[in-house]
C-alpha cells in the first residue's frame, strides 16, 4: 500500500513549463516503478512518461519526447514531471501511479495506486 499526492499543476500560457510533484508514503517508494499519466475529457488515461525503481530508465509518449522530464528521488520518496514547451493539447488532469509488479518496463507500467491528480491547462 502507497499513498500518493500530486501537486504543481496550474495554468499556463503555451511554450511555458511546470513541474509536477508525486509525494509518496512509506519507505518502500523504491519497490515501485512510477508513472505520469495523463486524461483529458472524454479521452482514455494515457501513460505519458515512466520510470524504472532506481530511476535509469525511462519511457516517454511520442508527443512528450523532447519536451517532458520524469525523475524520481527515491530518499524524498517523490517523482517528478518537469514540462516545457508546454502545448494547449497536453491540457489534461495528470495523475502518478505505482507499480510494483517485477520484472516490468517503464513502459509497461499499469498503477496499482493512484494520485488524486492535478488539473494542468495550457491556454493558446
């Protein structure tokens, strides 16, 4: 069981940034690959970006790439979601997720536990 926080969404106008935080609970926040994801209205949950347990690896959405930067700090037991050039499509709630299945990818990642989100818009 983790329990998790999300904050830092908010407005912003296009080509902006924001960082996203994921406050976990506990002491086994390294057990957990982490995700961002992402739903907008009418629209399924995507994953936009994971990351491994001990934060080597990665995955990032296409639409994301080059732009959105997931980190973990495991002794804070937070993830991270830096976002820049930011766009009026990735206007969504954002939500992070743990996972704590083994032998999985930053890419395979389906939460087992869930933030209640954060609302991020980015007006044109």
């Amino acid at each position: 069981q983790v329990q998790l926080v999300e904050s830092g969404g908010g407005l912003v106008e296009a080509g902006g940034s924001l960082r996203l935080s994921c406050a976990a609970s506990g002491r086994t926040f390294s057990a957990y690959l982490m995700g961002w994801f992402r739903q907008a209205p009418g629209k399924e949950r995507e994953l936009v970006a994971g990351i491994s347990r001990g934060g080597t690896n990665t995955y990032y959405t296409d639409s994301v790439k080059g732009r959105f930067t997931i980190t973990r700090d495991n002794a804070k037991n937070t993830a991270y979601l830096q976002m820049n050039s930011l766009k009026p499509e990735d206007t969504a709630v954002y939500y992070c997720g743990a996972d704590s299945r083994p032998y999985i990818t930053s890419r395979d990642i389906t939460p087992a536990y869930w933030g209640q989100g954060t609302q991020v818009t980015v007006s044109s």
